[in-house]
C-alpha cells in the first residue's frame, strides 16, 4: 500500500511522540534533569508548567514524578522560586479555570449553532445524562435515530491523547448510537487523528468517532434531519 508522503511524515511523528514518552515516563529523574526540562518548557512557553503541563508534555516528568521527589508541585514550585507556588487556589485558579470554561463554553456555543442550523433546535438536546453522572454535551435526532457529540480542545498531540482515553471510559457505556468527539483545535488535522486511532493498542469500538470539526461537519451531513417529531 502506497502512503502520501506527508501522511507518512505524521504517522511517523505519532510513533516517535508515543516511543519518547513511554522512554521519558520511565527515565530516572533527579534535580538536575527535571530543571533542564523545566527550562526548557518555560523557554518555549514563556512561563512555567503547571499541572497540566506535567500530564500532557512529552518532555515533562509526570505528576507523580514529581509528587515523589519534592512532595507536590507547589513544593517543587517553591524549592526552586519558580514565582506562584501554587496554581489550584485563589485568585490565580479562578482566573484559570474562568479561562478555559470561557473557552469551552465558545466551542459549545459554535457547535450547537452548527447542529441547530442542520437538525433543527427541537432535534438538540444539550447537556443530555445517558448514565449515571454521565452527560454528552449534545444528543442529537434525526431521521434515523440519535447520535452523541463531546467537543474538546487539545492542547497538543500528547493533550489529544490523554483526552481521548479519559473520554473513551466514558461512552463506552453511549448505547442510543455513535458518538463525536469533535477536536476543536484546528492545529490536529484528521491525519493526525486518525494514526493515533489506528496506533492504539486495543481499537476503539467503531461507535466512538474521533474527528476534527471539518470532517464533523461533513459526517453530519450523512445523517437526514427529522421531518416531524
């Protein structure tokens, strides 16, 4: 089978990000090899991790890691006078957390409009629970049945994994038909998505989509809206 050389370039680089962190999870970190990574994140970033940096870069010791040699991040933060030491209290975790669900609410908002504009407002359902604690962000009618849609927002290829797999726990227990989860950041092209589903060890139930917002938004059109309800 013949692969088009920009599609081998990605799937290459999808197998390289996931051999490197599997090789960096298991590294043996001290003091010196967690600050040149440290430094290293703040010289592309202009700040430095926090919690999440930790999970989701590549580069990064994990959470634990750091749990284990210093205690916790806001121990880790002030042993080194890495300015706030502790990013999950107060004003600075507000202002975080007000940001991202900013952010989510954003997509949210975009993407009933693009769901109401094709299926009709009466055919939304937003918020819906399918299980106990559990809500999709949209469940959607139409001539055929009912399909779910999660919309999410990676940071980074590493963010798009980790997401996935915390997502994927979740609907699997989806039964009333597919569901999308839709990656909002258009940085991840479909290409990108679709090697990591192909690259996961135990393939996701063929009801549980990964797609961007452009192909979302072509898959809809497979599906004919209701003509009565």
């Amino acid at each position: 089978m013949r692969i088009n050389g920009d599609i081998y370039i990605e799937y290459t680089s999808v197998i390289l990000i996931l051999i490197y962190i599997n090789i960096m999870k298991k590294a043996k970190w001290n003091d010196a090899t967690v600050l040149e990574a440290v430094e290293k994140f703040r010289s592309e970033n202009g700040d430095y991790p926090r919690q999440h940096d930790f999970q989701f870069t590549d580069y990064l010791p994990d959470p634990e890691t750091i749990r284990r040699l210093y205690g916790g991040i806001p121990m880790f933060r002030k042993k080194f006078g890495f300015g706030i030491e502790d990013y999950t209290k107060g004003q600075v975790r507000s202002e975080l957390n007000k940001t991202l669900n900013d952010r989510a609410k954003s997509h949210e908002d975009k993407m009933q409009n693009i769901l109401v504009k094709y299926f009709g407002e009466i055919c939304v359902h937003k918020e819906r629970e399918f299980s106990y604690r559990n809500r999709v962000d949209f469940q959607v009618y139409h001539a055929e049945g009912i399909f779910g849609v999660d919309t999410f927002y990676p940071k980074n290829r590493i963010g798009l994994i980790n997401n996935f797999n915390l997502k994927y726990g979740k609907y699997k227990n989806f039964s009333l038909g597919p569901v999308y989860l839709v990656c909002m950041n258009s940085e991840l092209s479909q290409e990108i998505l679709n090697i990591y589903m192909n690259l996961r060890k135990v393939p996701a139930e063929e009801k549980i989509k990964l797609l961007t917002e452009e192909d979302f938004i072509k898959e809809i059109k497979l599906f004919n809206p209701r003509t009565s309800i």
